[in-house]
C-alpha cells in the first residue's frame, strides 16, 4: 500500500505542475494577443496620423505658394 501512495503523490505533484504550466501558457496567449491588438492599433492610428500630416504639409506649402507674389512683382520691387 505505501507503494501506491508514493504513485498517487507524484502523480498528484505531476498533474499540479502541468496544470499550473497550462495555465501561464494560456495567459502568456491572451496576453501576446492582447498586446498583438494594441500594437496593430497603434501601427493605424500612426499611418493615420501620418497622412494627416502629410496633408497639412502640401495644405501648407500650397498656401505659401499662392502667398508669393509673381516673378515680374518681385522683380520691379528689386529695381525699385
């Protein structure tokens, strides 16, 4: 009989260690996951935030080349 409670312990121990293993594994996942998520969101708003910029960049220089005056204008001034 004490051969069998030797089994049932180990085996006890065993089957606790595997299910304590499983469980990290399986928050490890969710957690991978979840950064996985953030991390796409974060790549779109970045994209987003991107074109904007890049808008308002040629927004810009669009006004300051309607702000210039034309090349003859310029040149009177100079001669002036």
């Amino acid at each position: 009989m004490l051969q069998m409670s030797k089994m049932l312990r180990s085996r006890d121990t065993w089957k606790r260690a595997t299910i304590e293993c499983r469980y990290k594994l399986r928050e490890s996942r969710k957690t991978e996951k979840r950064h996985l998520k953030k991390i796409a969101e974060l790549k779109l708003k970045n994209r987003q935030l991107k074109q904007l910029f890049e808008g308002e960049k040629k927004h810009q220089s669009s006004l300051i080349e309607s702000e210039k005056p034309p090349l003859l204008l310029q040149q009177k001034m100079y001669l002036s």
